[in-house]
C-alpha cells in the first residue's frame, strides 16, 4: 500500500516525466556511488564518478527533450498528473489539472477562459483574508440579504392607571432609551479546588429615557404626577396601583402597524429621578432624562 501511495503522489505531484527523470537520475547516482567504492572511494574517484553522472543525466535528460515535443510533454505529464490524482481518489483535483492543462481548448473553444475563471474564484488570497473570491461573494451575499436592526428605529408605548394611555406623545419626544433588559446575580462557591457558579435572583431593571418636551411642560408634569402619586407631599406613600407606568419597547420599527415581529420588552416601572437642563449659552432644544426602575421582576405588563 506505501509504495501504491508513492507511485500516487509522485504522479500527482511531478507528472509522468518528472517521474520518469527522478528515476533516471535516482539510478545513475546508485551506479555512481557503486562506481566510486570500486575505484578506492577516494576524492578523484568521487569526483570522476561524479562529473560521469552529470553527463549521463544531461544525455537522458535530452533524449526525451529531443523525441517528446514540449505540447506532447505537457500532455504526457498532464496525463500522469490526473493518473496520480485519480490513484489517490482525489477526482476533483484531476478535472481541475485538465482544466488548467489547456488541452482542452483546442477541442472546445472558450474552455480556458473557463478554467482561469475557476482557477480565480477557487483560489484562496490574502487580499480577501485568506479566502477564495466565491467564499467571499457568499459572506457578502449571506450580509446583504441580512436586515440589520438599527438603533434609531424604535417604538416605545407607555400608559398607566394616573392617566392613561400618553404614547403618540412620548414616542414623538422620545430621542433615547437606555436600559439593561436582564440582569442576573450570583454567587461563586469553592468545591474543593474548583469553583461553581449558583445564581441568585434576578435583580431589576432601570430604564433611562431622554426626551425633548414642549412648551407647556408635558412631559415634566407627567413625571411629577406620578412621582406625587408614589410619594406625597405630606409624607406619605401611595400605592403601586396609583402610580406604576407600563412600559413596551419594540426594537428595528417605528409603528405598531409596520411590527413584523421585532424584539420586545415589557414591564412595570415607577418613576425614579428625572434630570432638567437649561443653558442660555446655547440655543437648542430643551431634553429631560427621566430615570424609571423596575416594580416587580415576576410581573410583566
């Protein structure tokens, strides 16, 4: 089997001539050697035996240059070269060599064009990071054929108890939204040497919302509302159901009707602090972020 995969590879790799001329000079450097220990070993012995060997390979050598042409010698080494792939069970290597041979351009016009077309597209380049021209034309494809969400397309509904669905106004002012959509705490326990996770709760969200406000102070009248409502100037403390804001927020689309599905998050949340701006040195359009935390973990809207 060692030398079945020999006579493989070698075919493959140097075609039938080079094949054959490896041989050649393989033999007359044996003979060479076995000359120069008949003749004592010495330097002038290795040296004859040497100069005898060059002429012999230089002699075979221009033997099968001067009776095998160089068309008939690409196809003779074109021929071993597909022996030795099919030999290995490589098939695909030997379509491709033939293609590459251009043999077949005389029988089908336009072939070689086809297989330098091939040759292009299959062959890996460090222009495109290592790969071949078809795997970077399917990466491209596969990305433009991705929809991509993109940050700036978003819908945000809020209503609650106090008053009522508000979210044709806040999804107009709304110019960003912040906000971590899981997070879970745990601990790292010792076992031995070893060390294994065990995961606590789930702790609550805060939402950061930044919105631009009209002149009559909607926006901040409705926060101020609801923070009354949580906490009262007499001291007091109201219940959940008077001032909890239901939240949703759809992310890659900007109405409900144009909603194909995208990623949403749900939930019930009380107000928390809210952040006014003002500056005469500048003249821009006046933003309030307001800070909302989560109610309950286990209740969604």
């Amino acid at each position: 089997m060692s030398l079945y995969n020999n006579v493989a590879e070698s075919l493959s790799s140097k075609g039938l001539l080079g094949s054959i001329k490896s041989g050649i000079s393989s033999a007359v450097g044996s003979a060479s050697s076995s000359v120069a220990s008949a003749l004592g070993g010495g330097k002038l012995a290795t040296a004859v035996t040497k100069y005898g060997a060059n002429m012999a390979n230089t002699a075979a050598q221009n033997m099968i240059n001067k009776h095998i042409s160089p068309q008939m010698a690409k196809m003779i080494n074109t021929g071993g070269g597909m022996l030795g792939d099919v030999l290995s069970g490589d098939f695909e290597g030997a379509a491709v060599r033939l293609l590459d041979s251009g043999l077949l351009s005389k029988y089908f016009p336009g072939m070689g064009g086809i297989a330098s077309q091939a040759a292009y597209w299959g062959t890996p380049t460090p222009l495109m990071g290592g790969i071949s021209p078809s795997e970077a034309k399917r990466i491209h494809d596969e990305s433009r054929a991705t929809e991509f969400a993109r940050k700036n397309l978003f819908l945000i509904e809020i209503d609650s108890p106090l008053q009522g669905d508000v979210s044709s106004r806040f999804n107009l002012f709304v110019t960003d939204v912040e906000y971590t959509p899981m997070i879970l705490s745990g601990d790292k326990r010792k076992l031995g040497a070893a060390y294994t996770d065990s995961v606590n709760s789930s702790d609550p969200i805060e939402l950061r919302i930044t919105t631009m406000d009209d002149k009559s102070g909607f926006i901040k009248r409705w926060f101020m509302a609801h923070a009354g409502a949580a906490v009262a100037r007499d001291g007091t403390i109201g219940p959940p159901a008077s001032y909890a804001v239901g939240v949703k927020i759809v992310h890659a689309f900007v109405t409900s009707g144009s909603n194909q599905g995208g990623y949403e998050d749900v939930g019930l949340f009380r107000p928390a602090n809210i952040d006014v701006s003002l500056s005469r040195r500048e003249d821009g359009l006046e933003e309030v972020q307001m800070t909302f935390t989560q109610l309950d973990t286990f209740m969604r809207k």
